[in-house]
C-alpha cells in the first residue's frame, strides 16, 4: 500500500533507543555477514562480527534479533529462549547491539545481573494421597485423582508439564438409575424384570456394599405425528389393535422411583407398570435421559457415587430436530421440567435434545450411560457411544432376560477403563497427554487406559503450553476430570507475558532528557522528541546528514516510507498497521495470509515475515503441529495408513479414509488384521511377541478360545 502523507508520522529510532509503539531495532542481519552501517570502525566491526558467529541459528537466523522487538514484552513472545536486557548502558546507540537475543549472547555482551528471562512454573496447591477404598463413612474423603489443584504460570512457547494421577477405589458407592421404554413392544421385558430389583441388587452387592436403584419409564411425546392423537385414543391408544386392546396413554417420561437402597420398593414399582402405545417407530428416551441427568435432586444422584443410567429399548431414538415433525422448534434447554407428579412437563412444548447436550449434561453429572438395546440396532448405539464420553452399549435379549448380566458386564467394563476429560480449556492453550497404564509402557497422545482392575493406579503427563499472550491481568481456570468420575483437578493459568523492569519506570525521566518514559533501558519519547534520549526534536535535518536514513547508498531516504528528521527516520503512518525500522523498512500488515487473516490468527507478523506462536508452523501459520487427533484407538498414527499433516491425517493406503484413516474396506481382511494379536496372545509368537509389543497393539482386543466357532455370530472373527 501506498505511504500516508509526510504529515502524519511516528517517531523510530536506533538499536537501544525509546521502546514507544512507533519505535522500533532494526533486525540484525544474517550471521557470517557484516552490517552496512555507515561510522562502523574497524575495531567494532571484528567485535560484531565475532558476536554475530556466536549467535544461535534458525534457519540460519538469529531468531531473537530477527524478531525486531522494540519493547521488552514483545521480545518474550518471540521465542521461549529469547531474553532482553534492561541494563541502561547496554550496547551501542550507534550499532546494532539488540537488547532481544539469546541469555548467553546477552551476558558476553556485556549484560549481566539485568535480564528479563521468565520461564513457566508449576506450583501445586493441593495434594491429597489417592484412596485405596470407597467404604469409609466419609465418602466425601474418598479421592480418586492427584493431584487436585495445582497452578500454572506460563510464558508463551516454554512448555511444562504436570503428571496425574488416577485410582479406581474398591468398593465405591454406586447408585443405578434403570430407565426403561415402556412401548407396546416392551411387554414382554416388563414381565421379566418384574423382580429384577432383587436379583440385581445382590449381584451388584458383589461388587460394592453400597448399592442404590432407582426406575423411570419413557413412551414418546403425546402429540402427533409421534403418537395416537385422536380424540377415541386419548385413554386408550391400543384400541382396536387385536393383539392387545388396553394400554395406558401415552407419554414422555415418569419418574417413578428415586434412588433407594430399599430394593423391595424397586419390585413393586414395576409390578405396577403397564405398557403405551405410540404411533412411529422412534421411541422418545433422549428426552428421558436428559431428564434423568440434570433433576439430580428428585432422582437422587449421591455426589460420592458412581451414576449408572440404565437405558433399555428395541428401537432407535428421536434426536433434535425430529420435534419440528410436530411443530416444536424451540430447542432442548438442557434444564430439569419434572412437575409435583415427576412427569415431564416440556415434553409437548421442547424439542428432543441434541447428541452434544446430552453428552455435555451426563458429564456435568458425572453418569456413565448403558445403553442396553437389540441386537438389530447395536450398530447404532455403538455409534452414538463415540459421541457421548463414559457411554457403552450392550446386547439385550428380546425378553431382557439378561439383563443381570449385562448391567454387571457394563459396570465392570466401565470399571475396567479411565479416560481423562478437559473442561473449559482456554483457546490460547495447548494440551497434550502421555497416558502410562498398567503395563508400564507409555502411550504418547492418549489420554485414557483400559483392561485395568480395580485398585489400579495409572497416571497421565500433561504438558501445557501457552501459545500467546491475552489480555493483561487475564487468568484462566481449566479442569481435567476422569469420565464418570466427581474428582477433578482443577488447573489454575496465569501468564507470564510482563516484564519486572516494566514496573519501574520512570516518567519525565532525566535519563530521557526530562522527555519521555525510561523503561526496561530504553526511552519512550514524548510527542516531538526522538533520539536514544529523547534529546532531539523533530523537523532538526539538514541535507548533510540524509546519508544516515538510507538503508543503503542509492536507496531511497527512510525506504521512502518516511521522513528524515533528526539524523533518523521518523515513519509515516498507515491504515493497515505499524511501518517501523531504522529506515522505515519494516511494517506488521505485509505478511501471508491465510482465509483472509493475517498469519491464520496464530502468529504475528514482524517485518514482512509471519513468527508463529508455539503450536503452529508454515509461511501463514496455519500448519498446526499438534499429532493428538491423528492417533487411533490402536494407539498408532493415523492408523498405520497415512501421514499426520497440519493435525490431520492424510491417508496414503489406496482405499483408506476416516479421520485417522481407520476406514478401509479394500485393504487387508478383518482376519488378517487381527492374525498378529492371535498368534501373540494365545500361542505368544509371531512379529509383535518377537519385538515384544504385543501388550501395546493387542490391549483392546477380546480373544477367546473356543471349541466349535459359531459362524453365525456376526461380532465374532
């Protein structure tokens, strides 16, 4: 863009001068070469250019003094490694000594003692030891993470890192919520868990002492197109359907049973239960878990227990959007609506809830959800199980009279794993997990163990880093929390972004003249005043010394971006942004561009050149280095299939698709896939036992020795 006119200028002067907005180091140049500055002795040039051979290398740059920093905060956010030097005698106002560079350069230039080189810290405030049981009288006692608070002070780009720590308590409290689809074609699974209280509990009681059920039902809302809504099938929906005439009318879900330990009050709940009719094949049960989640107190959800919710249904469920069918187009608000009756008040009046909502609120409330189903319609919920964290599905029989079992399979397979959860991260930070479970191997880019036993430790290294600089005086607070569990750690952020000689300068200071702010070293002159001291006003040029703005013999006076005034350039002004330099060669709204932001939003853009923050790479920024969504279940990068690129997978096995490329229907067969883990597992040979990974690659897989292969088993290899 063209330079405003020559009335409108800003005020930059050389290394070691005023640090003001409009001031500006020029960046040294390249190491091995000598700067073309007019004045430069002899003696002084061998100095520089020792010095400058000395200098850390970047792609083949001093990315320290590269970064034109004119203040000392801007100097911490070019590189974790950079330090400034606020000595006031430092360097040279006539050569380029810049007070932004590397801490050893720093001190053999003469700057020792006066350094502003901040590093991330960690402090933990609470620490209490991990529980080895749940039953004590003090529940509220029981801790399951370490630790449980601690605080981060980070410098953007200098990553640390805290190790957690994760138990699984025997014998933990668990209060199980058994909410079932009572729809017409659920009759015979109401008849068979008739006494399922009793049963249930003392299974359960195997496996804790302190053990609460509760029971709710769910048909689907009373209003059409989703149920009978004509006036003759108001009481009675069933009528005329031959194989059963008499049903209840319809609804959307009943709490009928809070949580007790009274399993006798659970029997007789569902003894009195009678089957509804309703018209499509959508059963309305999201409604009803939402409900189940978030009215915690007329349920009765224990704050120190594990939640179990108990979904049982033969069909598929209506999602968001399907109440529009009805004419409901206000979404779920995620609030509790049970009435003094504990039916569903909004039923009619709400849409039916969101996948994301109904994730969001059974992890606020710490429930794990069984989804109990057909096998008709288990790839479904399996689906849905990748979408809601803490949630597994299992087969029920048709008559449910399995249902025993599979709940106490649920219970010990949830039981069986940990996954860490990250609530309200703040956008400027980046996190990423090393899981270390039972086997002792590390597990770079996961967060979450399995095929543990209770009592297990496990323990995560969470590195964090800080990407960029918010707003002064900003903190953050962050929580990271097993799935399904109450115990938190929460991480407290400050940033370390400030400079200490910043909070001691000096207005009016006579080190500046008595004409600017003496700050960090450096001068930040009044209006109408520049130099290294701020001892010369503007408009003071004379023809002789035009030589000193010119980059070069036969440029242009100030880069022709400026004026010279005063032995320096004094810069135009721009629209776009900043124009800074020694000789105005410099400005921050030239760089690349990604989708029309300037440095993608994770850089800043310095002298035409974009510096990313930590995290990111590439001529725009907009390449980021972060591998944690490229890693598979099976712990390997991009399932074994493709390249990690910018955070993304790019698959590069013909046929290979999927997020982490784990799709692949052309490539090898679900039998040889699984061959290596067979052959480990059961008769320890093949590749993975001779390289000793097997505990690695086979940890997910469930391999059983049969006699007779039932072929007709469609989970079965």
């Amino acid at each position: 863009p063209p330079p405003a006119g020559p009335g409108q200028a800003a005020a930059a002067s050389s290394a070691g001068s005023s640090a003001a907005p409009s001031r500006s180091t020029t960046p040294p140049p390249a190491a091995g070469t000598m700067p073309r500055r007019r004045g430069l002795s002899p003696p002084s040039a061998a100095r520089l250019f020792i010095l400058s051979s000395l200098l850390h290398h970047l792609r083949g740059l001093n990315i320290c003094t590269s970064g034109s920093a004119t203040s000392c905060e801007e100097c911490l956010l070019i590189h974790p490694k950079c330090a400034w030097c606020s000595r006031e005698e430092f360097g040279s106002t006539k050569f380029i000594t810049s007070r932004c560079d590397f801490v050893e350069n720093l001190i053999t230039n003469g700057c020792a003692g006066e350094l502003e080189s901040p590093k991330s810290s960690i402090s933990i405030v609470e620490n209490l030891p991990l529980s080895s049981k749940g039953s004590s009288l003090t529940l509220s006692d029981v801790t399951q993470i370490m630790p449980q608070k601690i605080s981060l002070n980070l410098r953007p780009g200098d990553k640390t890192s805290f190790r957690v720590q994760v138990r699984q308590v025997e014998d933990y409290p668990v209060d199980l919520y058994y909410l079932m689809d009572l729809s017409l074609s659920m009759k015979d699974d109401l008849d068979n868990i008739r006494n399922l209280g009793t049963k249930l509990a003392e299974e359960m009681r195997k496996l804790t002492s302190n053990f609460r059920l509760g029971f709710g039902s769910f048909v689907d809302k009373n209003i059409s197109p989703f149920s009978y809504t004509a006036p003759r099938f108001q009481n009675n929906p069933c009528i005329g359907y031959k194989v059963f005439p008499h049903c209840v009318p319809s609804f959307g879900f009943r709490h009928l049973l809070s949580l007790t330990d009274k399993v006798d009050s659970f029997n007789e709940e569902v003894q009195k239960q009678k089957v509804s009719r309703n018209r499509d094949a959508p059963e309305g049960g999201f409604d009803a878990i939402l409900q189940a989640a978030v009215c915690k107190e007329k349920i009765g959800w224990r704050k120190e227990a594990s939640h179990l919710l108990v979904f049982t249904t033969d069909d598929v469920p209506h999602i968001a959007l399907d109440g529009k069918l009805g004419g409901l187009v206000q979404p779920h608000d995620g609030q509790c609506h049970l009435n003094e009756a504990n039916e569903y008040s909004a039923s009619n009046q709400l849409d039916y809830p969101s996948l994301a909502l109904l994730g969001e609120k059974l992890a606020e409330n710490n429930i794990h959800l069984i989804f109990a189903v057909t096998k008709a319609h288990y790839i479904l919920y399996k689906n849905f199980t990748a979408l809601i964290p803490g949630t597994t599905v299992e087969i029920l029989h048709q008559d449910s009279n399995n249902i025993i079992q599979l709940i106490v399979k649920a219970y010990n397979s949830i039981r069986s794993k940990v996954e860490l959860t990250v609530w309200d991260s703040p956008e400027d930070v980046s996190l990423t997990f090393t899981a270390t479970c039972q086997d002792g191997l590390l597990y770079p880019g996961l967060r979450k163990c399995a095929d543990l036993q209770i009592g297990d430790t496990v323990s995560f290294e969470v590195s964090v880093e800080a990407r960029s600089c918010p707003a002064e005086n900003t903190s953050h607070t962050f929580t990271i929390k097993p799935a399904g569990f109450r115990d938190t750690l929460e991480v407290e952020v400050a940033y370390n972004c400030t400079c200490g000689c910043t909070k001691q300068m000096e207005q009016n200071s006579s080190k500046c003249s008595g004409n600017g702010t003496y700050t960090c070293g450096l001068c930040e002159c009044d209006s109408g005043y520049l130099g290294s001291k701020c001892e010369c006003e503007e408009g003071e040029s004379g023809n002789m010394y035009q030589n000193m703005c010119r980059e070069a013999e036969g440029k242009p006076v100030c880069s022709g971006r400026g004026e010279c005034s005063c032995n320096q350039c004094v810069c135009y002004k721009s629209e776009f942004g900043r124009i800074y330099g020694l000789f105005c060669e410099c400005n921050d709204f030239s760089c690349a561009r990604y989708k029309g932001v300037l440095c993608s939003g994770h850089g800043e853009c310095h002298c035409g050149e974009c510096k990313c923050h930590a995290g990111y790479i590439g001529d725009n920024c907009n390449c980021s280095t972060d591998t944690s969504r490229c890693i598979s279940n099976d712990s390997q990068m991009c399932s074994g299939r493709g390249n990690c690129v910018c955070g993304k997978c790019q698959c590069t096995e013909p046929g290979a698709f999927g997020e982490t490329c784990e799709k692949c229907p052309t490539c090898p067969d679900v039998c040889s896939t699984k061959r290596d883990c067979i052959e480990c597992m059961l008769n320890n040979s093949g590749g993975l036992a001779d390289n000793q990974t097997c505990p690695r690659h086979c940890k997910d897989e469930i391999i059983t020795r049969v006699d007779v292969l039932k072929t007709d088993d469609q989970h079965s290899v």
